[in-house]
C-alpha cells in the first residue's frame, strides 16, 4: 500500500482539468480533487475523472455531528473515491461515524485519512484563537493516535512529521504529505518543503504534488520525475 504521487488538481473548472489530465496518454496518476472544483462542478467531476481511469484522493476535510458525517460519508462512498478526508478534531466519535458510513455492504471503503492542525495554523493561534495551549507537535500525535484509535487509515502531515508519526502510530499508519518541491524548483507559498527523495527518505506514504506539475511546462515529465525521485 501507499507510495505513490497524488496530483493536487486545484483547477476551478471542468474544462481545465479534463485539458490538463488529457496530457497524460500512458501513466494515470492518482488525482487530489478539492473544495473548489467539487464545489464548482459536483459529484460529476469525480465520476469523469474516474471513468478517464484515475484514482481520486477527494480532499474535502467533513467536520461535523457524527450523524451527518457518516451520512455524508456513505454518499462519497458511492462515488467510488479511492481515498477522503476529514478532520479529526471532530472527535473520535464523528471518525468512527466516518468509517461507518464509508463502508459498502461487502466491506470494502476508500482510505479515510485525517487532518489533524492544518499548517496554516501556528501555536500562537491555538493558544488564542482555539483556546489549546499544548505545544503543536503533541497537539499533533495525539490526533494521529485518536484516528487510528477510530480505525481511520493515516493522516496529512508534513514530510518532516511522518517519522514522528509512525513512531507514534506504526509504520502501517499512512502519511499523505504535500510541501513538496524539486530541488532545482520553486517553493511558491509553501515553508517548510522537502523534495520528493527526501519525502521518500522521511517515510512518507503518498506525496501531494501540485504546482511543480499542474504548472510545468512538462507536466507529464515532471509527473514522471516525481515518481522517480520517490519511488
Ligand atoms: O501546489 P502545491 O504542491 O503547493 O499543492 C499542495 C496541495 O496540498 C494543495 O492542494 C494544498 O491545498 C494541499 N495541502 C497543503 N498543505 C496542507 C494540507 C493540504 O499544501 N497542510
């Protein structure tokens, strides 16, 4: 399981991302589809790429009651998503609803990874904002345990956590890990960036590529060069 390079296609619109998949005649990478291009197309879109003969990662983080999360769940299950999301300061027991509702009457689900502090949000704004005055790190860890504790299958952390997370959680526990750049390429608004080699060198299970392929000039090498360097 795991090792591979998901595409993060944050295009706004059908068109766009059907141009942009269309480049790609023999490899059929594993497609991110998030908030914007679900928002603005609808289960459609997952059905297309689906059918085009991609895996799709369909990032669009529920938190909400347990009812309505394992409703929702059985919903993106029957989309026939290969992995999806949520975050677990829902509690563990909006992940179990999750999990719930994701399985399909022969037992089968896509992945359900969790998101546990986006990197967006920084100890200072935890402490004040949220009202959480643990450092971030063990903020961290402990959403990971509560998610495998729930049966969920990993969570989205950053390349230089995943370590810290299988220490945690076991090597089975999947990383799925964005922030990732080539070494010779540009970081845009991301920090804190590994490339691909050390991503793989850090444990990571999937790495979430956006730009560095989405805005090639190559973007089926640049798929290519990913899979490289990772695999
Ligand atoms: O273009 P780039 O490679 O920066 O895209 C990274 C993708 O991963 C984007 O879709 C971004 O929203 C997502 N992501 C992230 N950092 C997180 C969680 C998700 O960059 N902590």
């Amino acid at each position: 399981m795991g090792k591979d390079v998901i595409v993060a296609c944050d295009f706004s619109n059908k068109s766009e991302v059907i141009e942009f998949l269309s480049k790609f005649k023999e490899e059929k990478p594993y497609v991110k589809i998030g908030m914007e291009l679900f928002y603005s197309e609808g289960p459609e879109i997952v059905r297309q790429i689906k059918s085009m003969g991609h895996k799709i990662f369909l990032d669009l983080k529920l938190h909400d009651i347990p009812n309505t999360v394992m409703k929702s769940m059985s919903v993106l299950s029957s989309l026939d998503v290969d992995m999806c999301n949520l975050h677990a300061a829902g509690t563990i027991a909006m992940m179990e609803a999750a999990i719930k509702g994701l399985t399909r009457e022969d037992g089968t689900r896509p992945l359900l990874i969790a998101v546990t502090q986006l990197t967006s949000t920084s100890e200072e704004r935890m402490r004040t904002d949220v009202l959480i005055d643990k450092p971030l790190d063990e903020v961290v860890i402990h959403y990971a345990k509560n998610a495998k504790k729930a049966g969920l299958d990993g969570v989205v952390c950053s390349p230089l956590e995943a370590s810290m997370v299988h220490n945690a959680c076991g090597m089975e526990f999947l990383t799925v890990t964005p922030g990732v750049r080539f070494e010779d390429g540009d970081c845009g608004d991301q920090v804190r960036v590994t490339t691909p080699e050390q991503a793989k060198k850090l444990g990571s299970d999937y790495i979430v590529v956006g730009r560095p392929i989405t805005a090639a000039s190559d973007p089926v090498e640049a798929y290519k060069r990913c899979l490289r360097e990772f695999r």
